[in-house]
C-alpha cells in the first residue's frame, strides 16, 4: 500500500459524524454559530495527514517551520520555494481541514503586485485554500482578495517583526495599542480577510476584539475568548528543543517517546536483537535448506545435496529445483 493511500471513500468521520470540508466562509458560519475553531500548524504529509483525521478545522503550514523543520533562528529566512515544498507535502494529507500558507518573510513586503503574484503561487503550485499575512497590510488584502485568494491576517505579535520589536513581546499592552489593534483588526476584514490571528497579545484586548469583529479571531497566547484557537503542532508535542511559552499546552511529550524508541532500536541493532526470524523474508523450504544459517537448520543443512557458503558453491542440479521451486511459489 503506498503511503499516500485514503482508505477508498472513508468519510472522514467524528463521533460517528461525517465532517464537510472547511472553507474560509464555513469558518465565518462557525463564528456566527457560537462553534471554536480548531487550528494546528502542520509541516508534512503525516502530520497534516493525523491533524485532518483528527477533525481539526484549519492547517497552517506556518513560516514557523523556519525555526520547527528546518532549525533556523526564527522566522525570516525561510522562502517561498521552502514554503511551496511543504504546503504541497501538507495539501496531500488533507481532504476536511482549510490548508492555509503563511507567507513568508519577504514575499509580500514590496509591491502589492508581487505580493499577489507570489499568493498565486502558493494557491496554483501548491493548492493552499488560502494565504496568511502579518501586520495591516490593508491594500495587499484588498487585491489578494480581488484576486480570488481569501486571506487570513495576523495581528499582534508578529514574529515577522522580530527586530522590529525587539524581541517576541507581548503586544498591545496599553489602552492606546489595543485600539490601534482593534481598528487594524476592523480595516483588514473590510478589506475583505477571512479571519485574523491574534497572537500574543492580553487576554482583555482578544476578547474585546473578538466580540465587536463580524470575521472570526484565532488566538495563539491571546487568551480564551478568541472564536478559535491555533498552536504550532510541535509545541503541543514538545518536539521543539525549547522550554514552552507560558500559553503552550503540552499533551504529550513526542521527544521522551522518540527519544525511547530509537535508543531502543539502538541497543536491540547492537545486540543483534532486531531483526528478528519473523521480521526477515525466507526462501522456500527446499532451497532454505541449501543456505541454513541457524543452529537449527544446520542439521537440514548436513543432509542437504550441497551447501552454500563462502568455500562451497551450489551443485547445478541443486540449484535448479531451488529456482523452479521459488518460481512456482
Ligand atoms: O507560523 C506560525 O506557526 C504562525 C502561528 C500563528 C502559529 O504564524
């Protein structure tokens, strides 16, 4: 079975319920409805795969990776072609979920223009359903979506802004910046974003944000009272080599378990523990007994016409009912 296999039709199911694919206005819906929305970064095929099986709402194949995948020291070095390679490892695990591609550091800084013909890309060589971009980038969401391309903004702490500000620090931190926000927030969706996350940022602003906005907020450090609610999958994992944030979550530690495994498989290689008889393939009976290599088979071996071993070569004969035999099973 190749990897790539959806069992053939399997609905996607939860709680014995078949899930609709999501869509930027079903996230909408969802906001009107009083329903969270779930969201988690993915990276590659199986992970995207599980987080989807899961019945997560929305993936974001986040810049993120930059740091995650790829060990860089934050977000900005990371490029477009990078991006498009793991949204389209993401695309192929997903069937429910809304594939959102964050753009990356660079992509949509300069001209409207370039910001859209690179959007293009990750909808056209990749199949996002959907791109990200930080900061209140008004005009650029305004063409993006002109261009048929929903949005998804991203306010607050924006790690794209790491010099900028001087650090990740939480934003937002006076009545003046949390207006400023708000009135950031309300220009991207009139700008036609689907939703905006909010990362970073105290719990009072997000929730004073989320109520008055008609588009969903996803917060990440932003407190409960956002519509939904995104973390960066190997956060949530601890797969990531650094000691969580304050609004990070662990549910279970991959590392230890990681770790466990494959020190085990170490030793089990070293011990001459793995593989064992049941893990290899076997000859047929017949020409099994020409090879023997265990203790047991080496009386078979005494009685067989001919032997193989470095000193010994296979008689004609021997060899010739060893392949009919392979052939005929
Ligand atoms: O890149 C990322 O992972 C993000 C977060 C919102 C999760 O932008």
């Amino acid at each position: 079975m190749s990897l790539t296999e959806f069992s053939a039709g399997a609905p996607l199911a939860q709680g014995g319920h078949s899930l609709p694919k999501v869509t930027m206005p079903a996230l909408g819906e969802m906001k009107r409805q009083g329903k969270p929305i779930s969201a988690l970064t993915a990276y590659d095929y199986p992970t995207a795969r599980l987080i989807d099986e899961a019945g997560i709402d929305l993936i974001l194949v986040g810049d993120s990776l930059a740091m995650v995948m790829l060990g860089h020291e934050n977000t900005l070095a990371v490029t477009v072609d990078e991006m498009l390679h793991h949204t389209r490892a993401v695309r192929r695990g997903v069937r429910r979920a809304l594939v959102v591609a964050d753009m990356p550091f660079g992509s949509y800084h300069g001209a409207v223009s370039e910001g859209v013909a690179n959007a293009v890309r990750f909808i056209k060589e990749a199949a996002a359903e959907a791109v990200k971009i930080e900061g209140p980038r008004v005009e650029l969401v305004r063409a993006l979506v002109e261009s048929e391309i929903p949005v998804v903004g991203h306010l607050g702490l924006t790690p794209q802004s790491v010099h900028r500000m001087g650090g990740y620090r939480v934003q937002a931190r006076s009545i003046d910046a949390v207006l400023q926000l708000q009135a950031d927030a309300f220009a991207l969706a009139a700008a036609g974003a689907g939703a905006i996350v909010l990362e970073g940022i105290p719990r009072e602003a997000a929730a004073a944000i989320t109520a008055a906005l008609p588009i969903p907020t996803i917060g990440i450090g932003a407190g409960p009272d956002c519509d939904g609610q995104i973390l960066v999958l190997h956060d949530l994992v601890n797969l990531t080599f650094a000691p969580p944030a304050k609004f990070v979550r662990r549910y279970v530690d991959a590392s230890a378990l990681f770790r466990s495994a494959v020190e085990r498989y170490r030793e089990d290689v070293e011990h001459h523990a793995f593989p064992s008889d049941a893990e290899s393939y076997h000859l047929p009976k017949a020409a099994r007994r020409l090879f023997a290599i265990d203790p047991d088979a080496a009386a078979a071996r005494e009685d067989a016409d001919a032997v193989v071993n470095p000193d010994t070569v296979v008689n004609i004969d021997a060899r010739e009912e060893m392949n009919e035999e392979m052939n005929q099973g």
